[in-house]
C-alpha cells in the first residue's frame, strides 16, 4: 500500500499548540527613554526567557515599526522560500536590509536603533499596538490618526470574522 500524503498543518494550529508564544493584544502607550529603550508589556514577554530576541521592520504598509518574534519571522522566511529563485532572493534581501535583531535586556526593555525613531518620528511616549502575532510602534499622533481612517475599512472586516 502507498503512503497517504502528508497533510498540510494550518497556520493557527500550529500556534494555538504552543502556549508559550505570547499573544500580542492591546494598546499601551510607553515612554522611549534618552538611550531609545521601551520598556515592553510584560504579558508581551515570552516566559522564561531572560533575554528574549525580536525582530524590527519598518512596516511597509503603515508609518510604524513592526516588531515580532523570531518564530514570526521563521514563518515570513518559510513563505519567502515558496517564491521562484528571484523573488525569494529580492524579498529575503530586502527583508534582511530593512531588519534589526534586537534582544529584550534584563529589564524587559527593546534597544531602538536611532535610524528608526527618525524615520517614524518616535520619541517621547509612543503607542504600543498588538497585531496579534506581532506588534506595532507608532507615534502617537500617527497611531490616533491611522485609527480614524482606518476605522471604516475595518468593522466590515470584524463583521465577517464574527466580531
């Protein structure tokens, strides 16, 4: 007899079976101190991990700063190998350009390379917004402003998931 195929494991199986991976949920709103440290949520916080390791992107969709787990970026890294050979290498060579590996200290806090808080403008308080697998930076003024317009797009969006 032949061996059936292996079945494809969907994407939220995959993270609803590891209860260690934080959930990225809420807005917060956390001062960037004079060295580019915030200090993160510590429900953002992977357990058990003194040092924990982030990644940081600009978005390429919005004014902020993506920042995300390496498990999340292992998954954009396994999409990108799906890509024909010139694809993969210009998205994994603009993705490896535009990041910064960055590691929680101590005292949970994210060091912020300055060509970042330049970019986007962060300085002083800014919002920290969950994205669920990941989470944003944003200056505030950015964040309440991308909210409003934002707002009609999204609720028929919720809508259709049932929210």
């Amino acid at each position: 007899m032949g061996q059936s195929p292996k079945r494809q494991i969907p994407y939220m199986a995959e993270i609803t079976q590891n209860s260690k991976t934080p959930v990225y949920v809420g807005e917060f709103c956390h001062a960037i101190d004079g060295k580019n440290r915030i200090t993160i949520p510590s429900e953002w916080r992977p357990a058990g991990e003194a040092e924990a390791e982030f990644f940081l992107i600009p978005s390429s969709t919005a004014p902020c700063l993506t920042v995300m787990p390496r498990h999340e970026l292992d998954r954009i890294r396994a999409k990108a190998a799906a890509l024909p050979g010139a694809q993969r290498t210009i998205a994994l060579r603009r993705i490896g350009a535009l990041s910064r590996q960055v590691t929680l200290d101590k005292h949970g806090r994210l060091s912020l390379p300055e060509e970042f808080c330049q970019q986007l403008k962060l300085s002083g308080n800014v919002t920290l917004s969950g994205v669920v697998e990941t989470f944003e930076l944003w200056n505030t003024a950015e964040w309440t402003a991308a909210q409003a317009a934002q707002k009609a797009a999204s609720d028929p969006l919720l809508a259709d998931l049932g929210l």
